[in-house]
C-alpha cells in the first residue's frame, strides 16, 4: 500500500477511529492505529510483537484491532463489499464468463474458505471445519437458467448449480465441459487464494471472541477489494496468480 493510497485509507475510517484529547494524556493519533491493524492483519504477528514494535501495551494493541476493524468494516462495506443488485449487474458478470472463460449463462462460482481460530471454551461440535453452502438461485432476464460453478462433491447437482462430470470414461462434450468448468472455476481458487497469501493472519488459528475472528475476516475483504479496485497493478502483481497466453498454457 502506498502513502498516498493509505492516506486516501486514512480518510475513509479515521473519523470512525479517532479518539477525544483529553488534559491527562495524548490519544493515539487515527493514522497511527490504522498502522496497528493494517500491519497486524498483513503480517499475522502476535499482538504482543506489536506492541514491542510501535511501544504500546499489549492491551491497547488488542483494544485497536477490534476497534479498527469494525471501524474499517463500517466505512468500506457500502462501496466495497456489497453483491450485484440489478438485473444488468448480473447479466455483466454472465457475460464476463463467457468472454473470459467460454462458459455461458454463469453468475459466479462457490467454494468455501476455513478461517482457523482457537475453539472457544465449551463449544462443543459447533466449531468443527464444515464446509456448507446456503444459496439462492437468482433469474437473471429469460434467457438460459443462470447457474453458479463448484467443484466439490460436497455440493448437490442443480439446475442452478453445476458440477464436473465424474467417472474416467467420459465422452469428449464431457471432457470438454469439465475442462470449461475447471478454468472458469479459477475465479474462485484466486479469489480465496490472494487473500490467504496477502493477509497473513490467516495462516494460523486466530485467538479472539468469536465476533472478532468475524469482524478481522469481514475487514480484511474490505481491504482486499479496496486494493484490487485502488491500485490492482501494485496489489496482484503480474504471474502473482494463476493465468494463461492465448494458446490457454497455464
């Protein structure tokens, strides 16, 4: 992120971050605990590192986070993490997929992503890895039925919701479509991929409350699709995520 970029940052959350002066001492300046969070959710550090690293306690390290990221969830959701909501915003991404990836008539692909956190006490089954999917098909115009890719067994077949033909001896129309279905599928394996690789705090359990594992995961795709619309070039390099030349060579 660049000092202008996170200036620009700056001026979207510190109004929600910024705390009152008082005679007995000076608050944290915004830009400082917007550097706390940033940095905490880029590096995955511990919160005690970070406070040895920008001298302040430990608890007021643990006090910013939470605060920033509901700060940073507030001020980017409107603009930066809301679904399409018109028909013609739909019929855009169908047509995206098909000149993108020669697959027609598709509004997306799903998958599943495991944020690892610490169990909480008592839990009981509720905190196991399970991979479900609640989703609701969405008509888009009269065309074709428009449907949404998977690749897991877990998912059921749909009208709305297609999978790979399984089995070894295919036909070649098969081979063909789980061929389409794999590269468009793409989409989602980077989607969940950049992420996981930029954000490093996913790569080990989070200790927090249950609502602030929700909040840091909620702030980190807020920033992410902050920087991917900002500054993409600076953000995803180039061969920083999977892509093929016109002869479709990975």
């Amino acid at each position: 992120m660049s000092p202008d970029l996170f200036d620009h940052l700056l001026s979207l959350v510190g109004p929600l971050i910024a705390k009152k002066h008082c005679k007995s001492r000076k608050p944290i300046s915004p830009s400082k605990r917007l550097a706390v969070t940033v940095r905490y959710l880029a590096t995955g550090d511990s919160q005690q590192s970070h406070a040895f690293y920008f001298r302040i306690g430990r608890s007021t390290v643990s006090n910013i986070v939470k605060e920033s990221c509901y700060a940073l969830c507030t001020a980017l959701n409107q603009d930066y993490l809301k679904s399409p909501s018109t028909e013609e915003q739909w019929t855009n991404i169908a047509d995206e997929f098909e000149r993108e990836w020669n697959f027609p008539h598709c509004i997306g692909a799903l998958d599943g992503k495991h944020i690892a956190m610490e169990c909480p006490r008592n839990a009981g089954s509720a905190f196991f890895n399970y991979k479900n999917v609640h989703s609701i098909p969405v008509k888009v115009g009269t065309r074709c039925p428009p449907y949404v890719l998977v690749g897991d067994d877990i998912f059921p077949l749909k009208e709305w919701l297609m999978k790979p033909y399984l089995g070894k001896n295919l036909t070649e129309p098969e081979r063909v479509f789980n061929y389409r279905l794999s590269r468009a599928r793409r989409t989602i394996e980077n989607a969940f991929g950049i992420p996981a690789a930029k954000w490093r705090i996913f790569r080990r359990p989070i200790r927090g409350s249950v609502n602030l594992v929700e909040n840091i995961t909620r702030a980190t795709v807020c920033l992410h699709n902050y920087l991917q619309l900002t500054d993409n070039a600076a953000y995803i390099p180039e061969r920083f995520i999977d892509s093929e030349d016109s002869a479709g060579n990975i």
